[in-house]
C-alpha cells in the first residue's frame, strides 16, 4: 500500500464537504428523472432491477463509503433485514444519522429519489413507507478505512450476506495497486457466496466537494472486470453509461459510469 498516498487522501478528505458533493451530484440539473435516459434514472434502474432478481437477499448488506446519500439503498431494503452504512467521515456519518432521525432541519431531499424508485419497482408502494422502512432498516453507521485490512477493524466481526458501495473504491484510492489492495481488503467483508453489487466512475481523474479536489484512479471497464475476476468473483451483470456532455459541467471528468453485480465464489 501506498501510505503516503493514502495519508495525503484522507488529509484531503478532512475538505470534503457533503453538501457541496450533493449539490454537484444529486440535485438538477444534472439528477434529471424526466427520462430512463438520465444517468440517475439508469443508476436507479441498474439496482431495482438486480435486487429484482430476487437472489440478492439475506441478513446484512453493508455500504462501502455510504457518503451522505442513500438512493444506492432504496431497492436493498426490501431483501435485508439490516443496512450497515459506513464512512470514513464523521460529518458524512452525521449527515446519514440526522436523516435517518429526522434531525436534518436543512437536510436533503431525497424524495424524488424515492418516489422514482417506488414508480420503478411497480409494487405501488407509498414513498414515505419506503422512506421509513429504510430508515428502520439502517440500523448501524459504522466508520470504514477500505486501507485497513480489517476495514472495519472491531465492530464488525461477521462477514456480510451482501455488500453495496458506489463511487468509493477509486475515489478513496491514491492510485491503481492501493485501490487493488482496498478491493481485497473489503473481499474479507463479504462471506463466501455473497453478492456485491457496485456502482463507480470510468477513466475519472478529479471530482470537487466543495472547497477540495479530490484525486480518483482512473478505471477502465476492462479493469473492473479484472478486479473482480481476480479477487475470486464470478461476475452475473455489467452495463455502463457514457456521460453525455451536458452532464460535464466542471465538477468531475467522469467519462462514463459503470454498474456490475458479482458473487463471490463459495
Ligand atoms: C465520491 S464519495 C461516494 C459517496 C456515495 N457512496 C455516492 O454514491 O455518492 C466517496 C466516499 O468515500 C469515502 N472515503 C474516503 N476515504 C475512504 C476510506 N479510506 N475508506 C472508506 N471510505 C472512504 C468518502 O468519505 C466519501 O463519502
Ligand atoms: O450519478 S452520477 O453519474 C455521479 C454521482 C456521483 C459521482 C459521480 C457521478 C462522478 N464523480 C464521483 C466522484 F467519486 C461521484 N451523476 C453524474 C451526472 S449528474 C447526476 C449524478
């Protein structure tokens, strides 16, 4: 592992400013819901339907970077009796725990994620039982060093039925054999059999959070499917989205973003 490179992310990452990564990432216009077309309609579509399958069920899931959001968990807590979130930053932890209580006055509003998922899934569920179930749902939010080989160190000793994590991986990672190491590292996380489904940025360089700018690894879709193959998984879906240039707006050079969904080997 490259600790300096590591070192100097998560000095970074003490910049990082959740709001200001909201505004860039989830808010119009770039979060457009007016179309599948859209790259957040696609990334919600990608998820309802693998958990749709029905075979990525069990006890826990636990989120790999959980960040401030929580669209990535909205078609998970129909198949898991407990979300673990998790996150490197205590404000990123915070921003989780003041929504899952309801005591984000100024909070984000992440209902027409919710609303869309519901419409997606087409089970005429209300989007507020949604909202309260995953809230019921999201029962620990644990902090996470994917640079760790125990990630997260004590306080979770069992491995997980499955694990989720979008945008973390090469974000958090100072470059390629660092983020090969925190693949490996959170591979121990899972148990034998599990499901992993990820969601990430193609050939990315930089994305900004506020007042920071925050180096990624840039991965191809041929190096994910590598990661994955050679830490033991067997991979079931892939499909990726090319960024249309409308959406390039200066806070990021993602050029596309992938979605996989492996198993890995019992
Ligand atoms: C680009 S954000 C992704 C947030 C969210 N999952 C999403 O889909 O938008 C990257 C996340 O990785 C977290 N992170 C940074 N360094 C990390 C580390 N060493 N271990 C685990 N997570 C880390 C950051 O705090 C941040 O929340
Ligand atoms: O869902 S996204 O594809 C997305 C969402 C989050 C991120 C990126 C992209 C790229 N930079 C990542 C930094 F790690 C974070 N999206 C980008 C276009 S507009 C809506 C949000």
């Amino acid at each position: 592992m490259n600790a300096i490179g590591v070192a100097a992310m998560a000095e970074n990452y003490q910049r990082f400013d959740p709001l200001a990564y909201l505004q860039n990432n989830y808010v119009a216009p770039r979060a457009n819901f007016t179309s599948e077309e859209f790259v957040v309609p696609w990334k919600l579509r990608c998820l309802a339907d693998a958990f749709a399958t029905g075979k990525i069920t069990g006890h826990t899931l636990i989120d790999i970077g959980t960040g401030p959001t929580i669209y990535q968990l909205l078609s998970a807590c129909d198949y898991f009796e407990e979300i673990v979130a998790t996150d490197f930053l205590e404000v990123n932890r915070t921003f989780i725990h003041n929504w899952v209580h309801n005591e984000d006055k100024d909070g984000f509003d992440w209902s027409p994620y919710i609303q869309h998922v519901c419409k997606i899934e087409g089970k005429g569920e209300p989007w507020k039982e949604k909202e309260q179930k995953l809230k019921k749902k999201l029962k620990k939010i644990l902090p996470i060093d994917i640079h760790q080989p125990d990630p997260l160190g004590s306080l979770f000793s069992q491995p997980a039925d499955a694990l989720i994590s979008t945008f973390c991986l090469e974000a958090a990672s100072p470059d390629r054999p660092s983020f090969d190491k925190a693949f490996q590292n959170v591979t121990r996380l899972l148990k034998p059999g599990g499901h992993f489904l990820m969601i990430g940025a193609l050939e990315e360089s930089f994305y900004l959070a506020g007042e920071v700018k925050l180096t990624v690894v840039p991965l191809s879709e041929v190096d994910i499917k590598e990661s994955f193959a050679k830490n033991g998984y067997r991979i079931h879906d892939f499909h990726s989205y090319k960024m249309p240039p409308t959406l390039k707006i200066g806070v990021d050079d993602v050029q596309g973003i992938f979605f996989i969904h492996a198993q890995k080997f019992a």
